[in-house]
C-alpha cells in the first residue's frame, strides 16, 4: 500500500468521505451532498489488524502469561513483568501503572516503564489526589471506563508538567478493576496527537488487565501484611529496648522513642515538645530522616511556652495539613500531612508527638500501630520519671497502676453501634494489670462483626504487655482477612517467633468469633479456650459449645489443629464467653465457683440485657468467694441479637 493510498479525502461540513464529488463554481468547489463549499483535507485511514489478535491467539497471549498471574511475585516485580510484556506485545516504550488507595484519598505512580533510563529516574513516584480537579485521569478512576484523550485538552499543571518530561502527547487509560473497584490504572503514552492503533492497544490490553488486577490486589495485601509484621516486630523490639536501657538517661529515652516512631509509621520528621507544667520553656526534640539518602539527624532546643500555646492545648489524637497550622511551620515541620498526638503524664507534663509524611498520607494500620507504641512510650517516660523520683516500691505501685490505666483503655471503651445487637463486657485483673483481652470490632464498611476473648499466660505486666500487642495485631488483621482461623493463625505466628526463645514463654487462647451482618453467617473458631454458651430463646434451652483448637504460641505450626464451625444465631439468643478465672475462682473452702453455678446465674438473669447479666454473675460470684483473695482474671462478654 503506497502512501497515498493510506488517505482519504472528507468533506468537512458534512463528514461524508469519499472520491471527490461536487461542482466548480467561480473556481470553488462545492459538496454534492450538502451543497456547502467544500473544505479538503488528507485524514489517515486507521490500519485495522496490526495488532488484533483473533480468537486462537487472544488464548495462547492468556496462556503465556499464566505463569506471571499465578506466580508469588512481589509488588516491584509484578509491576515490572507485566508492563516489561505490554511493551513487548505493543511495541510501546512508555507504559505506567497507578495504584489507587482510597483509603489515604490519592493516586499514585507506582512503577514506569521505558527503555529510556534517565525518564525512569525523573519520574519516580508521582502521587494525585482523588480529586476530580485533576481531569481526565481521575474521572477515567472514577468512571470505571477506559479513555483516550489529548494532553493540549488538559487544565491541570500535572499534564503540562507530564508531557514536557517525557514527550507525551496523548494517553490510553485503561482502569484496573477488582469486583469493579478500581485498584489502579495502566497507562499507555503516545508521542502523536492522532494515534491510529490505541484502539488495537486497548483491545490487546483487555486481555490481560482482569487477570492483572487480580495478582496486583494478592502483591499489595501481601505487602500490606509485610507492614503490618514490621509494625508489630518494632512495637515488640521497642517495648523491651525502651523499658531495659533508658531509664536512667531521659535525653536518649526521647530520641530513641521518636527515632522507632519515625521508623513504624515512615515519617520523614519526628517530634515531641515536652512541657513541664511548671516551667515557662518547652523542650523540643526532633529527628529527621532522609528516606532516599538513609541519613538520620537529630535536633533538641527549649522554647517559651507561650509561643507554643496553640499546639499545647490539643486534646485529642488528629492528622492535618502541616502548612496550615503556622506553628508547625516555626517548628520545621512540613509536608503532605501531619499526625499530633497529645499525651499527659502522671506529673502534669504534657507531651505533644508531631509526625510528618513528606509525601503521602498515614494509612490506619499506621495509625493503629502508632497508638499502640505511644501507649509503650508513655509507659517508659512514668517509668522514667518513677526511676527517678520514688523508691522501689512507690516506683512499682506507680508502674502498675499506670499500666493498669493504659491496658483499661485498651479495652472497649463503648460497645459497637451494630444495629440488632446488645453488648457487654467485664473485666476485673487480678493483679492490678490482666491478661485477659476481650473485644468488639466493627468493619469500616459495618458489614461484619468480631467478637473475641482471650486469655495470657502469667499475670502483671509482662502479660499485660503481650494482651495490648495482640490487640493491635487483632484490630490490623480484621480489616484484611475475613477467616477467623487465619487470623488465629497469624497471631499464632506472632507469639511463637516472639518468645519462643524467652526465659519465660508467652502463651495465649482465644475464641474469635465473626458474624456477617449483610448474610447473618456466624463463623466460629477456637485456640484452646474450652467452651462457650448459646442460649436459644426459641427453645429456651442452653447449649454448652466446645470450639477446641490448641494455644497459641506453643506450636510454630498449628494448620492441624484447624477448627471453623458455623453458628445459628437467632432474634433473642444470647451467647456467653468466659475465662477460667470464673469458673475456677474459690472460696474459703478451696471450692471452685464451677460451671453448674455459672449457667445457673446465667439463665436466672437471661431476660436482662446483657452488662446487666454479667454484672448480676460477678455479684453471685462475689457472694460465692467471700473476702478469699482473687488470684485470676475474671473476664466475661455477652451478646444477644435483638
């Protein structure tokens, strides 16, 4: 086909493509069809079946890349094959995958591919805002549907910005999609304003991107859950660092808290401003870390406090744009966002910790994990403060006591809002701080339930610390697993890789147990806790429910102790989870409370609402022991669908 022939002659005014047909008046032709003056133009005529495959080949193309799908690839690697095999069948230089995180409200470029060396060290990482200000590439997100258009038809400085770096002229979009939620987007570049095969790349692509999306979610769970182990090995290793070297040297106690904070959560600046209640300067401490360069610098200096006033009167935990708040900025605190958490010590010192992300948002498992470390720091700053001031044993009855504060709130604080359901829980340690856990978590989206309880081996602080990380592990697990058994397992995990080399091994059991709101499913599983009970209003009868399973943390592998049974669970039933430490609670007589007594306290008060039903079994409870000395947790929980 010579060159020519690639072209056809169209009246404008019309669009009616054709040899040319018409009348010459006065020198100027005019259309046949619309009696207008004719305008001629070459356009190209798009070259169909370049690249289309054909049925036959559409499968071999799927076929080649089994292999990629199915494989255990990490994130960087995924993104690497499969852009490196677009580019190959559409001999395209410049392909682009996004990530969507709907969670942090942005779009980011997570890996660029082109043989053009110097455009992938340029481009890096871009992040957008979900923002429908950014055009057309967040609408194409939003809409769910694959585009093309031209960067000169784009408002947004990005496209200006984008095209001048890397030559592009126009985009084919095509969003990833997950159960039609879309997880991220590929992107083609064009170096021409008309292209002629972006429909060809389209159709090749929409092989492959169903599949894709698939592996790319399994990378980015699994490199969430990376995090997550991360977070929970640093919450872990901190704890004991903090507690065991800095006691006596507050300077160095600070500067290690805020380097592990920085590290947990990915911060570029870490800080905390320290104000005594009774003096007129605040002590500022800070370490910047150079995420690129790995350089790590550290800065302290005192400030009149009335400069400060603003920031020192936060009360609750909040994230914020940095530059929005002028003291920040005094402070050399900037970036994409900034997380404060105020914290008030035993002796009136308020602590206010300052996080900054240089470019991204702070994600909830980030959140939750920072939580839970400042908890651990505000424990080795009383401790601190303890080690200097009191004697040994004014130093351990203040330790307990703050510990016991901390553990009370890591405890449900209110019950969930689940419509259908009443809640209660109750907990008495026995020595001050308890190692027993009992929870309600309710998913973000409300659509499924967790209850669990739990019980630590050993009593104090030591299990107290092992109570609050597998709450924080629990709390990260559920927004990513739906199965209670492997989330058990998870924890299972964590435990025994921790302490099984410990002077004294942490062991744990736990019933966890998940109702799909949207379904009515019940799932229930088991790690060596014993039993439950379900009563049936409908047959006014009790039922004793064994979940078996084995503790966790004795075994590094427990998959044949697995255990999932379903629950019916009907308007008015009402379940009860107990710990031993009430079944097994004696009196002057060495005689236990027992489970006879138990489920007959819990049928004569079945018809109240469930905090009153277990605080009526703690009172026969109470009236049972005496005055005899409590020597184990009591920790019950209730439940009852309305």
């Amino acid at each position: 086909m010579n060159e020519e022939s690639d072209f056809e002659r169209i009246c404008l005014l019309c669009a009616e493509p054709r040899v040319p047909s018409g009348l010459t008046q006065k020198g100027r032709f005019f259309c046949q069809t619309c009696q207008r003056e004719w305008i001629l133009e070459k356009r190209k005529i798009p070259r169909v079946g370049k690249n289309v495959l054909n049925s036959e080949e559409k499968t071999e193309f799927l076929l080649e890349n089994l292999s990629l799908f199915n494989s255990s690839l990490g994130l960087e690697d995924l993104m690497f094959r499969f852009s490196e095999l677009i580019a190959d069948r559409l001999k395209k230089d410049k392909i682009a995958i996004f990530i969507t995180n709907l969670e942090l409200g942005e779009i980011k470029l997570a890996h660029y591919y082109s043989k053009q060396k110097y455009l992938q060290r340029a481009i890096k990482r871009f992040t957008l805002d979900y923002d429908l200000s950014y055009g057309i590439l967040v609408e194409a997100m939003a809409n769910r549907e694959p585009c093309f258009y031209k960067f000169s038809d784009q408002t947004h400085p990005f496209y200006s910005f984008y095209s001048k770096l890397t030559g592009t002229k126009s985009q084919l979009v095509l969003p990833i999609l997950y159960a039609n939620i879309a997880v991220g987007m590929i992107t083609i570049d064009y170096e021409e304003e008309d292209p002629t095969e972006y429909i060809e790349d389209e159709e090749i692509l929409k092989i492959v991107v169903g599949q894709f999306a698939v592996s790319l979610r399994n990378s980015l769970l699994f490199s969430k859950s990376k995090n997550q182990s991360k977070h929970f090995r640093s919450l872990h290793t901190a704890a004991l660092t903090l507690s065991q070297l800095y006691l006596n040297n507050h300077n160095e106690m600070i500067r290690m808290i805020l380097l592990t904070l920085s590290g947990i959560v990915d911060s570029s600046i870490s800080c905390l401003i320290e104000y005594p209640i009774d003096s007129a300067k605040a002590k500022v401490f800070k370490v910047y870390r150079d995420l690129d360069n790995y350089e790590l610098k550290t800065h302290t200096e005192s400030i009149e406090s009335k400069e400060l006033t603003s920031i020192l009167q936060t009360k609750e935990i909040m994230t914020t744009d940095p530059s929005k708040i002028p003291i920040l900025k005094t402070l050399g605190i900037i970036g994409k966002e900034s997380m404060i958490v105020p914290v008030k010590l035993e002796n009136g010192t308020i602590c206010i910790f300052i996080l900054a992300k240089q470019d991204s948002r702070f994600p909830n498992e980030e959140i939750e994990a920072l939580n839970a470390f400042v908890s651990l720091a505000r424990i080795t700053m009383e401790n601190s403060n303890l080690y200097q001031n009191l004697s040994n044993k004014e130093r351990l009855e203040k330790e307990i006591e703050i510990a016991k504060e901390i553990q009370s709130n890591l405890l449900p604080r209110n019950t969930p809002e689940a419509e259908g359901f009443s809640f209660g829980g109750f907990m008495v340690p026995a020595r001050g701080i308890g190692g027993d856990y009992y929870d309600f978590i309710l998913s973000p989206n409300r659509n499924e339930l967790f209850v669990c309880i739990g019980d630590v081996s050993g009593k104090g602080v030591a299990a107290g610390l092992v109570m609050a990380t597998v709450r924080t592990i629990l709390h990260s697990l559920v927004r990513v697993k739906d199965s209670p058994w492997e989330i058990l397992n998870d924890i299972n995990n964590y435990l025994y890789s921790s302490y099984k080399e410990a002077i004294t091994p942490r062991f744990m059991s736990m019933i966890l147990i998940r109702w799909n709101l949207v379904t009515d499913e019940v799932d229930v599983s088991g790690a060596g806790h014993g039993n439950f009970y379900h009563y049936q209003v409908n047959q006014k009868s009790l039922q004793s429910i064994e979940t078996g399973g084995v503790i966790l943390g004795i075994s590094p592998d427990i998959s044949k102790f697995k255990n999932e049974s379903k629950l019916q669970f009907h308007a008015g039933d009402t379940i009860l989870l107990f710990t031993d430490g009430v079944t097994e609670a004696l009196n002057a007589s060495e005689k236990q409370y027992g489970e006879p007594s138990l489920e007959k306290s819990f049928l004569s008060n079945i018809e109240l609402e469930p905090k009153k039903i277990l605080e009526n079994i703690y009172l026969d409870l109470k009236e049972f022991v005496k005055e005899q000395e409590q020597h184990d947790d009591i920790t019950m929980v209730a439940v009852r669908k309305i």
